[in-house]
C-alpha cells in the first residue's frame, strides 16, 4: 500500500476502455518515503509546516 509508506508497493492501473471492456496493469510507483509524506500531508508545503509545528511543541 503506498499510502501506508511501502516505497516497493505495486500499483494496479485499471482501465475502461470505450467499448466497456476492462484491462488491468500493473505497475511499480517510484515514490520515495519523504514523497509518500508529502501526498499523505496534502503537500510538501504543508508537511513542513507540520514538522515545524511539532517541532516547537
């Protein structure tokens, strides 16, 4: 899972194509673990701004 911080997680790219079938690909994400941070703080603005709100609590 990446969100859950899993740098190696496979992601599956589903696809519906215009006739209704589907096809499913699989793929590796290429997020590193201070990147994954940053999507699960909605950005890496805010993720600095979180690390510097703890860090003067």
């Amino acid at each position: 899972n990446v969100l859950a911080g899993d740098t190696n997680a496979q992601v599956t790219l589903k696809v519906t194509k215009k006739d209704g079938s589907k096809v499913e690909i699989a793929t590796r994400h290429t997020l590193s673990a201070d990147q994954i941070k940053w999507v699960k703080a909605g950005s890496a603005l805010n993720y600095i701004k979180e690390q510097k709100a703890s860090a003067s609590s």
